[in-house]
C-alpha cells in the first residue's frame, strides 16, 4: 500500500517556523482567535494545545514569519507568554 501521511502537528512544525507558547485561558480564546484570523489570516498561522511540565495547559500559536508573531504581541495586551525550564534529572 501507499505511505502513511503525516500527522496534523508535524506539518506544523514545518510550515509555521516561529512558536510562541501563551497561557491557555478559555476567557479570552475567542478573542485570541478572531484578532489572528483578522490580522494575520487564516493560513498564516496555527494553534495547537501543549501541557508543560509543571503540568499547566497552554496553547501554542506558530507563525510563518517573525513579523507576525511580534504583531501578534503587541496587538494582543490580554495574552500571557509561558516559559518553562525543565527542572527534571539531567542525562
């Protein structure tokens, strides 16, 4: 048979190259997704839930350029960018 194709995620990963991780907050999710499908556009962008290692629940928002993704900070005041260390045993 033909090959398998590849997941949702991993197209991702390789069609939007900037990642920002914001604090998953389902007040302000509509709002998150109508401003980017008004300024960046529909298929300029993708979203994709994450849990951290603190176990908190985010939402990883992937751009194609860093262009928007600075845009998507400044116009967006409401979200909160989440940066977590791994604080695990090291190899």
């Amino acid at each position: 048979m033909g090959s398998k194709s590849p997941h949702r995620y991993d197209i991702i990963d390789r069609e939007f190259p900037v990642r920002l991780t914001i604090k998953s907050d389902p007040n302000t999710y509509e709002i998150t997704r109508q401003w980017l499908q008004r300024h960046v556009g529909a298929h300029n962008y993708a979203t994709r839930p994450q849990i951290l290692w603190s176990t908190n629940r985010c939402l990883c928002v992937y751009f194609r350029s860093i262009h928007a993704a600075t845009n998507f900070v400044l116009g967006c005041p409401h979200i909160q960018l989440v940066g977590e260390k791994y604080t695990g045993p090291m190899r």
